[in-house]
C-alpha cells in the first residue's frame, strides 16, 4: 500500500516538539479502527518507522487493538536471521527479508546463540550454561526457560528443536541408539521427561517415519580422500549449528512434530515427537565418500541438502525422501555450484514455506543462495555491507515470521 502519494507531511516545528497528523490528510480521516488495520498491513520493517511520523501513529502502535489488527493478518513473509562467525566481535543482530531482498535490524538476546526457530520466535542457548531463553527478534521481547530436568547418565545433548503453537521445544540427548527427548510445553511453562526413544521397527505403518537401515552404532570410519588427505565420517558442526534440528508436522497427532536432525556419521535421524520412536534414514552418498549435508523443512516437509564434487566439478542437490528412498528435488544450476570445487566448503541451510536458504562457507567461497523449491529457482543474496563498509560473511540463518504482536 502506498501511503506517500497521498501524505504531504510539513516540515517539523523548530521546537522540535512531535508534530501532529496534518488535519486534511487521508488518513488523518480515517477511524482509528480502520487506522490500524492500514497500518497492520505495512511491511513489518516500517513498524518501528511509523511511531516516529506523528503522535496519533505512535500512539496507534502501541494500542492493543493495534495488536489484534496485526494478528489479523494470515501471514508474513519469512526474515532470515542470519549468524557470523562466533569467535569475532559479535555484529549487530541481522535478517533478510526474503519479500523486500533488504536487510534489517533485530533485536538478539545477548550473549547467546540461537538454536531453533519457529513461527515468530527465535530459541536462544547459552553456551557457558546452556540455559535456554526465547525471544521474538523483531520486538526483542524475551523470557527465560525454567532450566530442563537432568538427562539420565551421561547422555549428550545430540539436537534441539522447536515447534508448534503454543510452542514447545525438544531436547534429544544420548548416543545411537539409545536416545532420550525432554519436552517443555510453553502451555503448561513446565518440561516433561526424560523420555526413552525406541527404535522403529521395519514394518512401519505408512504415516510414521520408518527404519530403512543406517549406521546402528553410529560409528566412525576414516578414509583416504582424492586429495590423499585421511577423513573421518564423524560430523564436523559449526558452532552456530551444534545441535540444529528441524521440525514438521507430526502425521499422527496435532501439535506434534517430527524432528530430524544428523547424526555424527551423517545419517538422518528422524524422531516422532508423539510415538517416542526414531529411525534412521538410509545414506544419500556412500560412506567413503566427502562431502558437506544438512536437513532443512520446506513446506511441512524434510529435505537433505548435499554439496558434493564428482568428475572435476561441484554439484548441490536438494534430495527428499519418499517411499524408502532418497529422490532429486532441485538442484542448483551447475554454472553456480561449480563455484565451490576443491574449496572444501561447509554447508548451513533453512528452510520457510517453499524457500530455502544455503550458507556456503569455506576460506575461499563463501555466499548466500534462494531457492524456491517447488519451482528450483536460484539466486544469489545481495552481500550485506556493515558500518564499516565491508561485506559481512554468513555461516547460518534461522527463519522466523516477523510478527510484532506475538509474545513469548
């Protein structure tokens, strides 16, 4: 909606007090009612800029009835919160939003990573204390998470995913195969759990994830790479994707999930939130073979992303998995992804509806990919210049619908 065209505001008083609406404006016409649902379908990036045009505006945005108009709204196109290396002076909180290809403020909660994401909130990890703490990075209201009830033995922390609405997040611990999950239910403000995880069995029923085989033990092998270099099948993560697990819709019961996540051979492990159970799913590639993976939820569904080389070249394919088999989804273009031959890049991906989002990393190559999957169109993110006038590097991003009115 275009509101300049119409508004000719005046120039601000020398005082420099707050001006007020000017009388003969359109929208100075309008009931506060209808203000409101106006101003409720502005991008959310000129939310914070409308409090600053005239009192009645700032006042319209700080009502409750200002609220419920944006709650209104069916959805929001995704912002991409996107993260930098860990060990550098921390920048200032940034998103992509994907609609406007512009970049935006946030507000993080300091001295923190986040973890997971879902709908408008961002779950955040301590990583000296690992307390856990949710926000809404538009409007950086946060609150803490009661801290989780003890893992039994020595089980280490494997993924952390976060889901639903309201949500819940799930904490899964333990070595395969003897897995745990502890649940906290935002509803009740309390965790339930540890959980014990059972194996599925390979008879599985057609709306659950099924056991197609994979590493039991999960157990490392090393190999000799092209380059004569040994390599080892244990997953190397970055610290900003430690414990990344994404979530979809659970088929059996609503406000359930199913969570995937890689395991240290780079195996995906699908968990059924509702059943307690977990599969592994069969490998994409051989294991003596390199190349970088990550899952990602598109559209209520999981996907691997696999960046591999063959034949003097680099491909990146989008795989889903159906019927007990991996199948080609998208793929980049080859004039893009043969870019990252012989760089031993990393890759960090999220998904939102039917975009996906590909961080590329490594000391040579590094940038940031779109790809609508349901179409397998590809672009390059414009690079994101700071105050110091230089290209900010991204590893990961997490998506998030920004919505002003959502609290945690």
């Amino acid at each position: 909606m275009e509101l300049s065209g119409k508004t000719t505001m005046p120039p601000p008083p020398a005082s420099g007090r707050k001006r007020k609406c000017p009388p003969s404006s359109v929208l100075g016409d309008l009931h506060d009612d209808m203000l409101e649902r106006v101003l409720a379908r502005l991008p959310p990036a000129s939310f914070f800029r409308l409090r600053a045009v005239c009192r009645r505006w700032r006042a319209a945005a700080a009502s409750r009835t200002f609220l419920a108009a944006c709650a209104r709204v069916p959805s929001r196109d995704p912002w991409f919160l996107m993260l930098s290396e860990p060990d550098r002076a921390r920048p200032a909180a940034v998103a992509f939003d994907a609609t406007e290809r512009t970049w935006n403020p946030c507000r993080a909660a300091p001295g923190s990573m986040p973890v997971a994401a879902s709908g408008g909130l961002v779950l955040y990890r301590a990583p000296d204390t690992g307390a856990l703490s949710v926000a809404n990075p538009l409007t950086g209201a946060s609150r803490a998470l009661p801290p989780p009830p003890p893992p039994q033995g020595v089980a280490q922390l494997q993924a952390i995913a976060m889901y639903g609405s309201p949500y819940r997040v799930a904490l899964i611990a333990g070595e395969l195969p003897d897995l745990s999950m502890t649940v906290f239910d935002s509803s009740k403000s309390s965790w339930e759990g540890p959980f014990a995880l059972a194996r599925k069995s390979q008879d599985p029923s057609p709306d659950s994830p099924a056991h197609v085989g994979g590493g039991v033990d999960d157990d490392t092998v090393y190999f000799l790479s092209k380059s004569g270099d040994v390599v080892s099948t244990n997953m190397q993560r970055s610290a900003s994707k430690q414990y990344s697990a994404v979530a979809v819709p659970s088929p059996s019961e609503r406000g359930e999930a199913v969570a995937y996540f890689l395991s240290h051979s780079g195996t995906v492990v699908a968990c059924d939130t509702a059943r307690r159970t977990f599969a592994e799913l069969p490998r994409i590639l051989p294991v003596y073979h390199e190349y970088s993976i990550d899952v990602v939820a598109c559209g209520g569904a999981a996907y691997a992303v696999v960046l591999s080389e063959y034949l003097d070249t680099a491909s990146l394919r989008v795989w889903g998995f159906a019927d007990g088999a991996w199948r080609q989804v998208a793929a980049m273009p080859p004039a893009m992804s043969h870019g990252f031959y012989g760089k031993k890049a990393d890759i960090n991906c999220v998904g939102h509806g039917d975009r996906l989002m590909v961080c590329v990393s490594s000391g040579e190559a590094n940038g940031c990919f779109m790809c609508d999957v349901s179409s397998n169109q590809w672009e390059e993110l414009p690079k994101y210049i700071n105050g110091d006038g230089e290209a900010n590097e991204f590893l990961a991003a997490f998506s998030f619908e920004p919505r002003v009115e959502i609290t945690v």
